[in-house]
C-alpha cells in the first residue's frame, strides 16, 4: 500500500468505521491484520460485545491479527484463541442470521474453527457443507475465473477449512477433494491467493505422509505459481509445505534437511491443526536416525499438550497412531505394537505388526498379516514397501528364493523414488543377502552399516492370546472371579478356568498378580488395570 493508502486504512480504524474496515477485510485478506494488527486489535478491545457479535468479518480480521502478533506470548496467544473459540461457538448458533454473503462466510470459518478445537469435526464439517450451500444460493461472486468479483472475499477459503477439518479428523481422501477445490478456487494475488497457497500446501502434506513424493513435488512447486506469501505469514500459512519437505528428506535420509525443516516447523506441542502430523514428521525423524526412545519422550510430550493425556490409543488420530507403533517396535516393544494393532480401527498399524511378527520370528503370522495389509484398498506407498520387505524375507526363511527376489525387486523399485528408511528397520544381513540376488548396490537403499551394526533391536517373543483369553485377562484385571466371568460370557466355570491357566503359560506367570503385571508391561491391558489388580 501506499502512503495514501495507510492513512486511509489508519482513519478507518481510528474512527471505528466498521464498514470500511469490513471492505478492507474482505479486499486484503492477510493484508490487513497482518499490516495493522495493534490498531485493530485495540479497535476490538474498544468495541462493545453486541458490536463484534454482529460484525464477524471483523471479529476475524481480529482472530488472524492475533495469530500473526509475532511479540506476543504463547500463553497470551493461548488465552485469545479460546476467547475467539468463543465467539466462534456462539455464530454457529446463528449463521442462518447473517444475510449478506461475507458475514456468513466469516462466522461460518470461525464456527467451523471453534469445532475443530473441540474436536467436534462433524460438526465443523456440517456448518462448512452449509456455508458452501449457502454462497451457492445467495451469492455469484468468483463464478467466472476472469471475474472482477473473484478478486474479492476470500475466494476458496471455505473449501480449504473443510479440508483441513477432514485432515484433523483423519479423512485423507475426503481432505484431497476439498483442499483441490479450494486450490481451483483462489483468487490472484496480491491478496486472494492465499487459500490456494494454503491448499497446495497442505495436499504435499498428505502425498508426502503417504509416501507420493513426485506429487508432493508437484504440490510444493503450485505454492510459487499460485504468488507471493509475506515472510511473516509463511508459518502460519505454509505449515504444511514445511512438514512435507521434513517427510521428503527423512525419507531420502538428509538428516540435515530433515533438522532444518523440523525446526522451521516447531514443536508438535504448539497450537494449530497441523500438530498431529507434525509429531508425526518428528517421530519418523527419531526411528530413521536411532532415536527412538527421544522420539517417544516428544510424542507424549505433544500428545499431553493438546490434552490426550498419554501417548496415542485406540481413537487417535492415524498418523499419531501408526508413529506411536513405530517408535515402540523400534525400541524392541512388539508385543505393544501387536496389541496396539489389534484393537485400533486402522490398517496403519497392521505393517508394523507384520513387521515385529517377523523380527520375532513369527513367519506364518508375519506373513498372515503382510497379506491382510497388503489387501487393504488404503494401502500407501510407504506402507507397501514394508510389507514387501516382510514378505521377501518370509520367503527367504523358507527357502522360496525366487518369491522373494520377486518381492524384494518390487520393494527396491518404490525404495528408489526416495523411500529409504524401512529398509533401515529389518536385518541387515539378509538385506545384504537380497541385495546381492538381485544385483542391487547395498549403497542405493542406504544400507551402508556392518552386518552387526543393528540399528533397532530385534522385537522380543510375541505372546499372543485368543479373543477369548483376551476377554478372561480383562475380567481378570477387573477383579472378577471365575465364577463372575463365566457368568458374564455363557461359559462354564471350568472353561474360565483352562482358559485362566493358558494366559498364565503364555505370561510366564504363576497367578493373577504376575500375570496382570506381565500383561500391564507387554501392552496387553491398561497399565492402571495391572496396578489395581
């Protein structure tokens, strides 16, 4: 802007001159809060409740002004955005209110925020399916890309809102369809881009986790072409471009780039809907460069500050499960990873699982479990390379040595498009041994370690119960007796009872006591249930 300009913006602002301040709004975005911040900040710190209430597209050029704030401090920053959390959660209720198309596009996004921030992503993705509607019915504004209108109103930021609520909520595919809609939908720059940047942004995020590197890239590179994004805003706006190159070097094991992208990125304890896959990033960074137990202390330490409370369980979200799986099977906790994998709603974990299976040396159910996975329509780039990399050696066991040359070639060729950290995690030995069956250079796959140079420890002996030892061993830790158990599943009293003695085998436990601890410390219950008992 220039001189004239700010001046004009400045006694807009100074006189409460909402209406102009709204224009500006929806003109320049970014803009405007991130140029003026103090000034409308102050401004709201003036105004009436009622007042804000009924302007939202200023209530969010406030909600942005105090993202952006550089010198505040993180509790300040804390305490505001619940403030404005709010707000958001009061518009919800009223949104059909809102007559002219800005306002309900505004109130729509903070609505749609304050439910993220509680988790409630159905609801925040019910208010953004009616938002779209809504513009749809009232307002004809950006239709055409040569349109005078589109330069205007935050062209795709609603799409974008609903993308990033399907990433949050684990909806990869879901998130793919919104955030190209939202990238279809951008304005120019200067200033109406920024939904476009944000998407391409956050699609390199989801091909990278995946595994698609040429199309995250891709992605990355759309972020130039779609214009400039101040320096200042480049963290907020670009989180997710900066996390993608972080899974882009990990895998291409650059621990520098890797490092550097993690710091430019931050903590995964900092606000903001990207955590999850950030404390993702920085636990497959521990387990690609022999740090897992480090990794383990960050993920719990993220995982408390958004208010899990413990480490990821069954509900989590998928990235922070399939990284808590991770980092336990490379700290030697197969048992964990096993039990883990078979309680949580996910195929993600099933590559770790067959993973531990065969460092156990349970071929038949690494191999089981391999070919469940690999099965599996959402299976990714990542995740198949795995799961080839346990079949290979399944069949190298048994002497099947054509079947895995077959499956080791298929695994080397996705290892070749920049996946090269699983090869990291099964014996080096028999990697070696494939690699010199198919002529494959060790170098190549980043095998480049002594055979006795391990770089995670092998998972121990895997105990592994029937559904119906399962359901005894809960009882027990209940407190329940035999009599109670059997009640309580149809059975008679001395079926509980065999059923007690093989969990006590398979524990290496002598009664209820040991057997509970034994299960509390292999992930098989609860670790409060084997302290109550």
């Amino acid at each position: 802007m220039n001189g004239h300009a700010d001046a004009g913006v400045l006694q807009a602002i100074t006189s409460g001159d909402l209406d102009t301040i709204e224009d500006l709004a929806d003109r320049r975005w970014f803009e405007l809060p991130g140029r003026y911040g103090p000034e409308l900040l102050g401004l709201l710190e003036r105004l009436p409740d009622p007042v804000v209430a009924r302007r939202p597209r200023v209530l969010m050029a406030g909600v942005l002004a105090y993202q952006l704030a550089e010198a505040r401090d993180d509790a300040q920053l804390r305490a505001s955005m619940r403030l404005f959390e709010l707000h958001g959660a009061r518009l919800s209720k009223r949104l059909r209110s809102f007559a002219r198309p800005g306002d309900a596009l505004a109130a729509g996004v903070l609505a749609m925020h304050a439910a993220r921030v509680r988790g409630q992503y159905r609801a925040a993705e019910a208010i953004g399916a009616w938002i779209e509607d809504h513009l749809l019915r009232t307002d004809d504004s950006g239709v055409l890309p040569w349109s005078e209108e589109r330069r205007i109103g935050r062209p795709g930021l609603v799409a974008l809102n609903r993308g990033v609520t399907a990433m949050v909520a684990g909806h990869p595919a879901v998130a793919v369809g919104h955030l190209r809609r939202a990238y279809e939908q951008s304005g120019p720059p200067p200033y109406q881009h920024f939904a476009g940047a944000a998407a391409c942004a956050n699609l390199a995020l989801l091909a990278a986790v995946r595994g698609h590197h040429v199309m995250a890239e891709r992605w990355l590179g759309r972020i130039r072409r779609c214009g400039p994004v101040p320096e200042w805003l480049e963290h907020h706006l670009l989180l997710g471009a900066t996390i993608a190159r972080a899974f882009l070097a990990i895998d291409r094991l650059d621990v520098d780039a890797a490092a550097q992208a993690l710091d430019e990125a931050g903590t995964g304890e900092e606000q903001g809907d990207l955590w999850p896959f950030l404390a993702a990033a920085r636990a497959a960074y521990a387990v690609a460069f022999d740090e897992p137990v480090t990794g383990l202390l960050d993920l719990d330490a993220a995982c408390f500050a958004h208010g899990m409370g413990a480490r990821p369980g069954p509900g989590a979200h998928p990235v922070l499960l399939r990284a808590h799986a991770d980092l336990l099977a490379a700290t030697g906790e197969g048992n964990r990873v096993v039990a883990l994998a078979e309680v949580a709603a996910t195929g993600r974990l099933l590559p770790p699982a067959a993973r531990v299976r065969l460092l156990a040396g349970d071929n038949d159910g690494a191999l089981a479990v391999a070919g469940r996975a690999m099965r599996d329509a959402g299976v990714t780039p990542r995740d198949a390379l795995e799961l080839q990399l346990v079949m290979a050696l399944v069949h190298l066991r048994a002497g099947e040595t054509d079947d895995a040359r077959a499956r080791f070639e298929h695994a080397v060729e996705l290892g070749r498009q920049g996946l090269l950290p699983p090869f990291g995690l099964f014996p080096h030995d028999e990697l070696l041994d494939l690699c010199a069956r198919t002529g494959t250079d060790p170098a190549e796959l980043g095998l480049v370690r002594t055979a006795d140079d391990a770089r995670h420890p092998a998972s121990g002996p895997i105990v592994l119960l029937t559904r119906r030892e399962r359901a005894v061993l809960v009882g027990l830790a209940a407190g329940a007796s035999a009599v109670r158990i059997a009640e309580e599943h149809g059975v008679s009293v001395n079926t509980v009872r065999t059923q007690v003695r093989k969990v006590y085998r398979k524990l290496n436990a002598s009664n209820r006591t040991s057997a509970l601890a034994r299960a509390g410390q292999l992930g098989l219950i609860p670790p409060e249930s084997s302290r109550s008992a």
